[in-house]
C-alpha cells in the first residue's frame, strides 16, 4: 500500500490498521470508518468517510501518488 506521508506517527498509525485511509479516484485520500448500531432489532452498518488533504499527525500535504 501507497504511504501518504512520511512521519513516523503516520506510519505507526498505518501499521495499526491499513485500511483506514484509501485512495479513491473522485475524492482522493478518503480517511474510512464504520459505525454498527442496533435498529428495530438489527444491527445496521453504516460506513463513512472523509477526504482528507493534509497529515492528521503532522499537518504535511499528503502525497497522492
């Protein structure tokens, strides 16, 4: 997988879970989420996502290539 960034908390957080942030084409770095809740019984999954432009540790632009 591509790193968007070079700092070593990015890294770390990277290691921790690859699948947090993507690449998306439309939107570019997407950081991803899922939330599980109870509904009428069931339990819904609801997936979000943020596109993100610079480092949540470092505040450097992400690389997108």
């Amino acid at each position: 997988m591509h790193t968007f960034c070079d700092c070593k908390d990015f890294i770390k957080l990277l290691d921790q879970d690859r699948k947090i942030f993507i690449e998306d084409p439309v939107y570019g770095v997407v950081l991803l989420w899922t939330e599980l809740t109870e509904e009428k019984g069931y339990t819904q999954v609801h997936r979000y996502g943020i596109p993100i432009s610079f480092c949540p540790m470092c505040g450097k632009l992400l690389n997108k290539n």
